[in-house]
C-alpha cells in the first residue's frame, strides 16, 4: 500500500472495515450489496458519482428473466430448455454453457428473493417479443420481459434528489417501446405525481435502494475507487479517492459493479470492434472496474461487445456540459413512412431490427475504401410521418422539430444532408414500391414478429405496422451514429461472479458484476431487459457467494 494513501477517515480500527465492499450502485451493485447483507455480511456500498443509480437509473428497467413465474401465471408456456436453446442459437459460442445455465436456473431462485427482501415488484410486460423471436426456444409473443411496478419515493426521503435521472411515473407498459400511448390521463398524473410514484429504471434504483437502508447499508457518494489492495495474493480492499482525500476500506470481498467503459476515449479505441459515438451511459462508466481488474492479473472476455444503439445528438442547452444528451430513436425508425440510408444514399439494414443487433451494420468495413460506410447514416421521414406520428418528443400533427433538416423535395433534402440525390430518389422510389406491396426484398423488415413491436401495430397488423411511403413532402432528415447503452466486456468470471486470473482460478477476495463484468450472454441481446436480467442475477449470486468467504 502506497505511503501516501490515507487511512479511512471512519475506520473502526478492526481487522477488517466491512466483510463485502461492493462498488457502484446500479442494478448489480445494490443487487449484490443487499444479498451480500441479507447473507449476514458486513457491507460498504461505494458510489463514484455524486447521485446514485448509474446507468440503470436512466434504463427502462426491463429485465430479461427467461421462465419465470409471471409468464406461468399468464399461462405463457417457457421452459429452462428453450431458454438454453435460445441462447445457443444465439451465441456463435461465445456463451459458456455454465454460465447460462446458471443465470436461467437463478431466475425463480432471485425473484422470490426480491419478493422476500425487497419491496420491488416485478409484472409481465405483456407480449414483448424476445429481439430474435423466430429462432430455436424464441418467444414471439413474449414473457420473459419484466418491469418493475411503481415505486413510492416516499419511502426513501432524499434519495429522489440524489438519484441520477429524472422522475418518470410511467410503467413501461405504457410507453410506446411497451406497448402503451405514452400518455397518461391528467388524473392519473396527477395522483402518481402527488403519491411520489416512479417507475422504470428510477423505480427500479428505488426499490433495491430501500432494501439496502432497510438493513443499514447507505451507499457513500463521490468516491471513486482507483486501486485494489493486495495482500499476498488476495484483494482485501480497495483505495478511494473522494477529491477532498485519499483513503483506504479494508474488506474480505470486492465486488466490482462500476459499470462498462464507453466513456473512456482510450479504452474504446482499443477495446470495441468498430466505432462508437455519443454512449448513453452515465459519464462516470470510465472503466475503473476494468482496469483495477487489469492490474491484478484478470484474465478478460468479450471486450469487443457493447450493448449498441443507434442515437442522434440533441441540441445541447448547456454548452458547458460534458455529455452531449441522445436520443435513441427506437420509435422513429420503426414505424412507418421512415427510413435510414448511409451517405450514399441507401438503404443498408432493417430499420426496425433490434438496436443491438443494427450494431453489426453500423460496423460494416469497405475494404476497398477503408471507410465504417453505413457511420454516420441518415433517418429520413415525410410530413406525413409528422402528422401521424409526431416523433422526436413531438405528438402526432407536430410541428416537427426544429433541428431537423427540413426540405420541399428529396433533392434539396439530399443536398443539405450531402447525399448523392439520385441516390436518395432511387431508393426513395423502390422504398415506396416495396412499402406497397408491404414486402421488403431488401432487408425483410416487417418480417420478425419483432419488427412491428415499436410500430404501428396498434392500427395495423403485421408488416404495415412498420412498412409505409414517404411520398408527402416536405422531408426531413437528422444524422444517427452507433452508439451504445453500455459496454460488455470486462473480467470473466465463475457462476458465483468470482474473477477469473489469467493463469487460471480464482482471484481470491474480487467478484464482478453487471456490465463491469464480461457478459455471462456474451454477444446474445435476448430481449427486453437482456443487460438487466443478467445484472439482477450474477450480482445477486455474487453478493450471496462474496458472504460466505467471510
């Protein structure tokens, strides 16, 4: 231990701090710290940012739990086989088997768990198709995508205030990535907003939270966890950094729950397959998990992965800030009368596939000119997408937003967007045609019984959910960039979250979880919620393992 690093302020002067140290306070971090607590340990939560809640508390707080018993109460049939199917079908093999077959056979297991110890909530978001529903084990109707019911913030006075993101008293049922309006009625909005109620990814935060008071666990803000102390061969605490000082808390576990590393510049241009602009994630996602576990000899996996999305880049209205807020634009490229082309004017995926699997096309490699060709790309709508849909954050009948490209004709429009014009009416024109006919030859969109998810499917059944002309001018266009929700790679672990060394076995004392660890699904998104469903799971069964070294 370096001589200028301090001893904790708060120290009781035992041999230890806390039995288990676990830092970040997302869904696996307070996930693991409240199993770990529920287990009988002593536990330090540890949070670097100055609010609590990290990346989860910005997510719509889905979480994917294959066979689970709110789809067996709908009389939603699933199996521990299908799910293991799918996610095989899936994986390119890049899943352990172990590892798979611990985070389905965990899901009845953690759920009555956080019946038991929580006062989280979980319901079935009802017919949320898995992201890839036609292969083996695929659930096209849906029932393994969970969400967490309203949480009163009453319950845990000033903690709202001290949590990342902002109020949103909706299920996500009741948004239009589930299903719903996004509108609620004036009454209702009005009772949820008097009782304190939130939902996804804050109720979500809420709800763990309250676990964790409920058993004296209080995370400490603003301390950044730089280095693991080592004690022969064993990590046995970890070296902080609150900005005002330098400290050190002695444990017998670490978990590591720090989140991915989109934001950090250098870790992404060594670590991700191909370009990523404007992550989602919040700023503190810097890999300081990843290369505390880097130092002591872990042995890493899937460190080419993201959880990807395409977004664009809202107006910025600090100019001052950091992080450059997004949108994701799940919606808009969906529904119909929409399109994406790259800067050659064309059509190069199916719009309406899952966000993560359009990473594969944002990431395409021209090899004679060297160049990602479909990064950054177009989304190009029609008036009548502004009539009948609003969009952007727009009800339907607009007016449409003012920083989108706007244009009387697909010329003009191609030349404010520098597109080749001829291009853009070609594939304007077989657009159109192929949205006639309501077939897409090209990318067979429309086609999954995915694709419509986030269209129109409310009025139109099947491909017309998603497929439509845009032949009502004006035009307008906006850039979209692959970007990502967070990053999947980190060290490997065992099925109880223990880290992995590169020369085999454990590193005694460190476990990781979330996206801090590599993901137990590597490539695979199963569905809505496959990067909470996993964090739920393995921090849990990191928490419980970490107690019992003690």
């Amino acid at each position: 231990m370096p001589d200028d690093v301090l001893a904790h302020p708060e120290s009781s002067g035992s041999a230890t701090d806390v039995d288990v140290l676990v830092l970040g306070t997302g869904a696996g971090g307070l996930t693991a710290a409240l199993a770990a607590a529920t287990a009988g340990a002593r536990v330090g939560l540890y949070e670097k940012g100055e609010r609590v809640g990290g990346t989860t508390a910005l997510s719509s707080a889905v979480a994917w739990l294959p066979a689970n018993r709110y789809a067996a109460q709908a009389g939603i049939a699933d199996s521990r086989e299908d799910a293991l199917a799918y996610l095989s079908a899936l994986s390119h093999g890049l899943i352990r088997p172990e590892l798979a077959e611990a985070f389905v056979d965990t899901v009845p297991e953690l759920l009555d768990w956080l019946d038991e110890q929580t006062p989280l909530r979980m319901r079935l978001v009802a017919g949320f198709p898995d992201y890839h529903p036609e292969h083996p084990g695929g659930m096209p109707r849906g029932g393994r995508s969970l969400e967490p019911e309203l949480f009163p913030f009453t319950e845990i006075p000033g903690w709202g205030e001290r949590m990342v993101g902002v109020t949103r008293p909706m299920l996500v049922a009741e948004t239009p990535i589930g299903g719903g309006s996004g509108l609620l009625p004036a009454d209702v909005a009005a009772q949820r907003k008097a009782a304190s109620l939130e939902g996804v990814g804050r109720g979500l935060v809420g709800a763990l939270l309250k676990g964790c008071l409920d058993r004296g666990v209080e995370p400490v803000t603003g301390a950044r966890a730089t280095r693991l102390v080592v004690t022969d061969g064993a990590v046995t605490g970890v070296e902080f950094d609150s900005g005002a000082e330098r400290f050190v808390v002695t444990a017998r576990s670490v978990i590591l729950a720090t989140g991915g590393f989109e934001h950090d510049l250098d870790l992404v241009r060594s670590f991700l397959r191909g370009p990523m602009h404007l992550p989602a994630g919040v700023p503190t996602n810097t890999g300081d998990g990843l290369r505390m576990a880097m130092r002591v000899g872990a042995e890493l996996g899937m460190m080419s992965e993201a959880w990807w999305v395409p977004v664009l880049a809202l107006p910025q209205a600090d100019p001052a800030a950091t992080h450059r807020p997004v949108l994701l634009v799940n919606l808009e490229r969906t529904l119909p009368r929409s399109i994406m082309v790259n800067g050659q004017g064309r059509r190069f995926t199916n719009e309406a596939a899952n966000y993560n699997a359009l990473g594969g096309a944002f990431h395409h490699l021209d090899p004679t000119s060297f160049a990602y060709v479909n990064q950054p790309a177009w989304l190009i709508i029609d008036q009548g997408f502004v009539d009948r849909f609003g969009g952007f954050g727009v009800p339907p009948g607009g007016p449409a937003q003012p920083w989108l490209i706007r244009a009387d004709d697909l010329g003009a429009l191609a030349e404010a967007t520098g597109i080749p014009p001829t291009a853009l009416s070609d594939t304007v024109v077989r657009w159109n045609e192929q949205a006639a006919a309501l077939r897409d030859d090209d990318f067979h969109r429309g086609e999954s019984a995915y694709d419509g998810w986030s269209g129109e499917r409310r009025h139109y059944p099947g491909p017309a959910a998603t497929l439509g002309p845009l032949d009502e001018p004006p035009f307008y266009a906006v850039e979209i960039v692959g970007s990502c929700l967070g990053t999947k790679g980190g060290p490997r672990t065992d099925v109880d979250g223990r880290v992995q060394h590169l020369d085999g076995g454990p590193i005694p004392g460190l476990y990781a979880a979330g996206n801090a660890m590599a993901a137990p699904t590597g490539m695979v998104y199963g569905g809505a919620g496959g990067t909470l469903g996993p964090a739920l799971v393995f921090g849990y069964r990191a928490g419980r393992s970490a107690a019992r070294e003690c």
